[in-house]
C-alpha cells in the first residue's frame, strides 16, 4: 500500500506545486501574468482531475486489499 501513499503524494504535490507557479504569476502580474495565468489554470485543474481519479483509486484499491479497512 505504500505506492498508493507515494501516488497520491505526487499527485497533490502536483496540484501544489501548480497552485504556486499560478499564483506567482499573479503575483508577478504584466506580460508574464497574460501569457501564463490561464494555461496554469486549466493545468491545475487538470491535475486536480488526475489527482482526484488517484486518490479515488488507491481507496478503491485498498478497500479491497486483505489489509485494508
């Protein structure tokens, strides 16, 4: 089960580490702001989709393991 614990460690930190570079860019505001706040958007909100679609698989997963809940 520890690779379920580092997939959805990875995927949050994903979501976290995007979360950051967007709001950096809004920080930093002028052409770098333009041209990257909505990309980082839609990518954070992708990886939350993927991060999510993780999380719910490792529960899955693990609820039907011999060792889990």
């Amino acid at each position: 089960m520890l690779t379920g614990k580092i997939l959805v460690l990875v995927a949050t930190g994903a979501v976290a580490l995007v979360l950051a570079v967007g709001l950096y860019s809004l920080y930093r505001g002028g052409d770098f702001a333009r041209s990257y706040s909505n990309k980082l958007m839609r990518l954070r909100i992708a990886a939350q989709f993927v991060a999510i679609v993780v999380i719910m698989g490792v529960l899955y997963f693990w609820g039907r393991s011999p060792g889990g809940p």
